[in-house]
DNA sequence: CTTGACCCTCCAGTGACTGGAAGGACTATC
DNA sequence: GATAGTCCTTCCAGTCACTGGAGGGTCAAG
C-alpha cells in the first residue's frame, strides 16, 4: 500500500504520517523507489494512532499506549494509569473552559451589542 | 517601573511582558542604560492583555479588543462579536472534550488495572 | 511523449510563550 | 575600589503536532 491508500483508510493526512514515521511511531518497509510501503500491521497501527490522538491523548502517551498495546506481558493497570492521567487532565480542561464561558456568556449578555461605545466586557477586561 | 515591578503588578512573567512588546502589543519607553520603562497606562494595558488571556482569547483578538478598547468611537457590536466568536469557540471545544471525557470515563470504568494484560482500553484503541 | 497524479525530501511556519546563554547595569557591603 | 548578587538586556532554540510549500523524481494512461 502506498501512501494515500493509507491516508484514505485511516482518515491520517499524509503529512501527518509521515511524521509518525520520522518521530519512529511507525517504521513502514521502502520500495526500490523510495516510496513507503505500508503492511497491514502498519496500517493498524497508524488506526490505533488516529484513535488516541481522536481521543486527545499526547504523540508520547500514543507512543507508551502503542508499547502497551504491543507488550504481551502488560499489566492493564499501566494502561488504565496512562487513560486516568489523560481523563484527569480532560476534566481540569474543561471545568477551566467552563469558568471562562460562564465569564463570556454573562458578558456577552450584558452588552448591548449596538452602535455606541459603551461596553461591559470592555469594562471588565479594564478593572478586572 | 521596571520590568519586575510590572510583572509582580500584572501576574505576567517578565518574559512574557517582553514577548508583548515584541509583538506590538505594548511600547514601552527606554531609560538612558536600555531598561524598559513602564507608564501607568503599559501596566494598564498588560493588566487588561492578562484578563483577556485569562479569558482564552487569543492574542490577535486580545490586540483587536485593545484597539478598540482605545477607541472611543467603537460600537460596542464589534466588542461583542469578538466575545461571542470566541464563546462559541470555547463551547465547540468544551463538547469536543466531554465527548472524549465520556469515551475515556467509559473505558477507565471497564478496565481492571490489574496484573493482566486483558484491557477495554486498548482493545478500543486497536479495533475503534 | 506528454500530461497529470502520485511520491520523495527539506525547510519554514504555526501560537504563545519558555529556557538558557552571554553579557551589561545597579546596589550593597567590605 | 573590589566584589557579590540581583537585576536588566538581546538572541537563539525549543515546545507540540502538525501543515504548507518548494523543488524534483516516478508512474500510468492516452
């Protein structure tokens, strides 16, 4: 399989696989060409990736996941160890945005939104 | 007021402070042995930049808040876009992240964290 | 034999800083 | 006046996960 046969299936730009490919996620075979020549364990792989990264894991928690996922011997608590941090680090994320869009929505109410200057949320990004 | 004054006044890290300057947002003066001097009104506006990153807005939107926080001819319409475009943002976001908050939850949930290698977590990664 | 769609590599840019090196300036103490 | 320590400066590189584009080789169809 070359390139755009596996972008198409994984729904991975080329470029972005490329990358997984310098920064050593995958390791497809060359043909005499040059061209990368994808297997099916790469094209599984390069899925497994599109998951995670769907998922919002970081490129090094895909790296330790894809280990995981490839080590027989794992203990299912190192990988629930890797989803936990990542799900801890989801929910900060998003009572922070939720703080922040309680704040914009109640300013965004506030203001008249016509053609004169006066302006809350001006108002409270100047005095806090 | 040189640069630690403000940053200890502003909660902005003097390197941060620097970058503003560097990029246009603020222009401080310059006292005779090279050190940045700043007015009342560069603290000001770092205090007003530092809201507004509090808020998530974006640099270039925090410059086009600034500009027109200093015109006194705005319509407080154009204020209010810029707010509600970012709100919006923020909302596509915060469901982009409790969606993979519930998918993780999920799985966490049915995963044993034990010594065995058997784990949901994975098994969903490498089949979707 | 040319066209067009592939493929390759390499370099630069994104956003918003952050860290560190190398060196000048100021303040306090001896 | 020397020294130490803290401040200030600039400049360069790195972060994260790609993305865009230049410049050039390869392949299949007509």
């Amino acid at each position: 399989m070359n390139i755009s046969d596996v972008a198409r299936d994984t729904g991975l730009p080329p470029k972005t696989i490329r990358y997984y490919e310098e920064i050593g996620l995958i390791r497809p075979l060359r043909s005499e060409n040059g061209y990368r020549v994808f297997r099916d364990s790469d094209v599984h792989k390069l899925a497994f990736l599109g998951r995670a990264r769907t998922l919002g894991f970081s490129i090094e928690d895909c790296r330790t996941l894809l280990a995981l996922y490839e080590d027989q011997d794992r203990a299912s608590a190192d990988v629930k160890q890797v989803a936990q941090d990542h799900l801890d680090k989801i929910e900060d994320k998003i009572a922070q945005l939720q703080s922040m869009q309680a704040t914009l929505k109640h300013l965004v109410r506030e203001c008249a939104g016509d053609n004169r200057p006066d302006c809350p949320i001006l108002s409270d990004l100047a005095r806090g």
